[in-house]
C-alpha cells in the first residue's frame, strides 16, 4: 500500500516565491479578484492570522478560491486569490460574493493557509452572516459541531462598502475549524 510522501515545513522563503510583488516583481496571483465588467456584489473579506500562543502571524500566505456570483466555478473567472500578511498579520481580498452552488452549499469561499513552521497547510472555509437561511441548510456546516461553527462565520459590516471579517486562529481558544482534504 503506497502512503502519502512527508511534507516539508513551509521555510522562511515563500513570500519570495508566492507573493512577488511584495517585492517589487510581477504577482502570480493577486487579492484583488474583481474585474471590471465581473457581476456580483463586492466584499472585502479580510481578517488577522493567529498562530496557538494567540500572537499574530505575519509572514504566512492565504490563498482563497471561490464560485462566481451564480454560484459557478468557470475558467477565466477571478476564482482564485492569494496574499501573504502583513507585519500586523492582516490579510485582505477585494472579490465578488459567491453565490449559493447548486448542491446546496451556502455561499462561501475556500481558504488555505501557508505557514511557517506548518508541516502542511490546512484547509477552511468561510460563509457569511448574513446567509443565515443557506448557512443553516449547508451539509457541510451541519458537519461541524454547532459549538464549533461560528469559527467558519465572517462577521459583515459597512465600511464604505460590504466588508466581512474573519481572523484565523490555527491553534488554541477558539481555533478556527480545519478540514481534511
């Protein structure tokens, strides 16, 4: 029976190589998922990242993929974004709410965190507080223990705009919940 290879712990390098622009080349990915002519309402999604000690993380990348307002993933759509944080571990991605998919999953966006000192990346999810109706039909939610599930809820306010919050804890009190993928 084959096994799965070990990871590697991620290394201090990958901000280099995943977020060039941090450095002045051009980005192979970018936060800011909105075209011009793309439908859909736009968000701010954005948030800290926090590591077990409850201290913030500043150098780790998110990466989020998500369906389009329809609720449709289609190539050539702004589906996918990454960022690394900032030194107040912050990140933020300007993009279009998803819409609800067709297997009865609420709107939400796929996130994925890289971080030093991880073995491997980890894998969440966030739905929105103000789908309160789509989030309590959600398989996926209905998964998650009901003590557990507002870890994957973003927090929406106005701030010029639509804007969700959602801070990733990796480990500890209130540790966001993670999936095996």
């Amino acid at each position: 029976m084959l096994k799965q290879t070990p990871s590697q712990t991620v290394g201090p390098y990958f901000a280099y190589a995943w977020t060039p622009e941090t450095y002045g080349r051009r980005p192979l990915a970018t936060n800011d998922l909105t075209r011009v002519g793309t439908p859909g309402e736009r968000i701010r999604l954005e948030g800290v990242v926090y590591d077990g000690a409850g201290a913030i993380v500043r150098d780790c990348v998110v990466e989020i993929w998500q369906a389009d307002a329809e609720g449709r993933h289609q190539p050539g759509t702004a589906g996918f974004g990454r960022c690394a944080t900032n030194d107040a571990g912050e990140y933020h991605f300007d993009t279009v709410k998803p819409g609800a998919l067709g297997d009865g999953q609420a709107p939400h966006i796929a996130v994925t965190v890289f971080a030093r000192g991880m073995l491997s990346h980890v894998f969440t999810r966030v739905h929105f507080s103000d789908e309160e109706s789509a989030n309590a039909t959600d398989p996926v939610l209905a998964a998650v223990p009901e003590d557990r599930r507002s870890t994957l809820i973003a927090t929406r306010t106005e701030r010029g705009g639509a804007v969700y919050r959602f801070d990733i804890r990796i480990q500890g009190d209130d540790e966001t919940v993670f999936f095996d993928c």
